[in-house]
C-alpha cells in the first residue's frame, strides 16, 4: 500500500479520513453468488447495531474508481479479476441521515462522513465455493443471503440491491455470464437453472439449449456427469478465449 494510503480504524477514519478519500463519495458493491440453485448475496452486519449492509468503502484520492472497487471486493472474498460492473449513482440528498450504521459516527460530533454522499454502484459475479467471506473492522461477520431472504438493510441499500440486480437481468442479453458463478465444468441443465435463478422465470428446455450453443462459447467435453439416476447428461466448459472476446464484444442472447 502506498504510504499515503493508511489502514485507518475506527475513529482514525472519523477524524482523518477527509484527508486520505475522496469526500462526498463512496462505493457499494454488490457481490453476486450461486449455491444450491439459488442465487446469494455477500452482506455485512455492523458491530454496534447488528444491522445488515452491502459491503461498500471510500475512495483514495489517488485511486482509479475502478481499483476502489476491487480493492474492496478483495478484502471482501479475498479473489483477483472478478467480473465486476459499475450500474449506478445513487445521490438523493436524504440517502445518510439519522441511518448510519455504526453507532460511533450516529453519537460522534458532525466530521466528514456526516456530510452528503454520493456513492457509486458495482455489481459482481463470483464463484460461490471459491469465496472466502471477511469482515471488515466495523463489521461483526460477512455472510452469504438467499436473494429472496435479504433483510432491511441500512441507508438505501436494498433500493441499491435491486437495482443491481435488474442491472444483471438486463446484461445477460448482452454478455455471458457463468463462469464466475459455475465450477470449471457443469451440464446444460446446470447452466440453464443458473440463467432460470437470476431471472426468476422458468426457461424452456430445447430453446435454452439452441440459443446457448449458437453464442459459440461453450466446449462440450468426453465426459459425463457422474452419479446420476438417469441417462448421465455431458459436462461442458466455457472456452477463455471466446468468452472473454464475448465481454468486450457483447452478445445477442434473446432470452
């Protein structure tokens, strides 16, 4: 780390932080996962008020906005090179009062993170097996929740959660998604749930099937799904090089 990016605690951030971030701004990031068939979410809860949020943080003031991002997001799962994407600002001018999280700012006298803030929202999609949840230092644990289950979240949070997850409905008819979600290899009807989960809709077998094919992104393998009742379905894999010239390329799924 730079030497003018200090690890600030606590009341180190109350009191010093305005010289180190960007004032007025600061991040959430919503980190998508898929377990079980059902799609998860990463939250925090806070030390003092047990209260639930999204992982967030601020922005150095020699810092790219998109290396804020990962940086929290690696503290966060502790993963490089996560498929990350900015969706919105959120700045309505009520957004922070009287719901901070930790009670050490609500009962502190007026500094910097009092102020109005705008702050920037990214979504992510990893591999859910792969993720090894951290807290921070103002939070008391970092756990996975079912989509359907999130609680009341503090400031604008769940507004923010949706939207990144409309966000990520409306990308996949423009990129492809699954290797960040899926294990190296998986079947046709594993990879269709996945796309079923985040849409919440039911998708229709023979069309899935034609329309995930005809993207060319995916390499059909030898062999077979092990330990299965019926007729054993093939194991697929995404091809790197064809999925990635999809990200920047963009595709034209329909689904």
């Amino acid at each position: 780390m730079p030497k003018n990016r200090p690890n600030l605690k606590d009341g180190q951030l109350l009191r010093k932080g305005h010289l180190y971030f960007m004032p007025h701004l600061s991040l959430d990031c919503v980190i998508f996962g898929f377990h079980d068939n059902q799609l998860k979410v990463l939250l925090l809860q806070w030390k003092d008020t047990l209260r639930w949020s999204l992982p967030g943080g601020f922005i150095y003031k020699d810092e790219h906005i998109d290396d804020a991002a990962n940086r929290i997001l690696l503290s966060r799962t502790g993963l490089h090179d996560i498929f990350l994407r900015q969706f919105h600002a959120f700045g309505e001018a009520g957004r922070v009062e009287g719901q901070h999280g930790l009670k050490e700012i609500s009962t502190s006298k007026k500094t910097w993170l009092h102020e109005r803030f705008v702050t920037i929202g990214y979504w992510a999609i990893v591999e859910f097996h792969n993720v090894m949840p951290a807290p921070d230092e103002f939070s008391e644990q970092c756990k996975w929740w079912d989509i359907h289950r999130i609680p009341k979240l503090i400031l604008d949070h769940n507004m923010i959660l949706e939207r990144a997850l409309a966000s990520l409905r409306r990308n996949l008819n423009d990129y492809p998604i699954g290797k960040n979600l899926l294990p190296k290899t998986f079947t046709m009807p594993e990879l269709q749930r996945l796309y079923e989960t985040v849409l919440d809709k039911k998708l229709d077998r023979r069309n899935f099937q034609k329309k995930i094919l005809s993207l060319d992104i995916l390499q059909r393998m030898k062999q077979r799904k092990t330990g299965v009742a019926h007729k054993a379905p093939f194991l697929y894999k995404f091809d790197e090089k064809k999925y990635q010239r999809a990200l920047k390329q963009g595709i034209k799924f329909g689904i």
